[in-house]
C-alpha cells in the first residue's frame, strides 16, 4: 500500500510517517523500482500504535521503548506498567501546573476593567517576567 493509503489506515499524517522513518522510530520502507514507498499490514499496526501513543501524550523516546516493549514476547508487563505510572506522575505534574496558569489568568482577567481605559492588570503581569 502507498503512503497515503498507509496514512488513512493508520491515522498518521504521510508527513509524519516520514519523519518517524527518518528518525528511526519506524523501519525504512520497502521502495517501488520508481523509489515510492510501500508498506505492509505490520507497518500500518506499528502506525496505529504510536498513534495511540502520542494520544495518550507519550513523547518520541518513550514511545520507542514501548515499541521494544511491544516487539518482545518475553517482555515483562511490569517494565510497562512502570513506564505508564511515570507518565502519569509527568500528567500530573502538568496539570497542576496548567491549573496554576489557569488561576492566576482567572485572578488577573477579574482584575482587568476590560474598559476604554488602557491600564491593564493582565499586560502589566506579563510585563514583570
């Protein structure tokens, strides 16, 4: 299959299915005599997976290693439970950190006359970083 039709299958943008080939987070392609790129069900489930992976917020390097994880049947699922409870600690501590963000612009937002005046509490904040 062509690297559209691998896109559409997969839910990976052809851009990105290149660029995850480049940086070797998938395999290279096999190559048409022409040099088009062509790809198999196995490329498509591997796709659908980091897919799922970057939805579920797993960086580029983490999603590496759970593809060896994936590949190897002799894995043990306690090295992926680990890699899923220190994301979601790396969630957690982002959250609180957009929950911060979040009061502080709800704080300043309430302060702003939001009038004709041009004294602004949300500009003079950012003004001090």
């Amino acid at each position: 299959m062509n690297i559209g039709d691998t896109a559409k299958a997969s839910g990976v943008s052809a851009k990105m299915i290149r660029h995850y080939e480049s940086i070797g987070l998938i395999g290279e392609a096999q190559r048409t005599d022409a040099g088009y790129r062509v790809y198999g069900p196995q490329d498509v489930q591997v796709l659908q997976f980091i897919h799922r992976s970057r939805e579920l917020g797993f960086s580029l390097e983490q999603i590496k290693t759970l593809l060896a994880l994936w590949q190897d049947k002799r894995r043990a699922s306690k090295d992926v439970r680990a890699m899923a409870r220190q994301h979601i600690a790396e969630l957690e501590r982002k959250i609180g950190e957009m929950q911060a963000m979040k009061r502080t612009l709800e704080k300043l937002a309430t302060a702003c006359h939001g009038d004709e005046r041009p004294d602004c509490p949300i500009l003079d904040d950012l003004s001090l970083g």
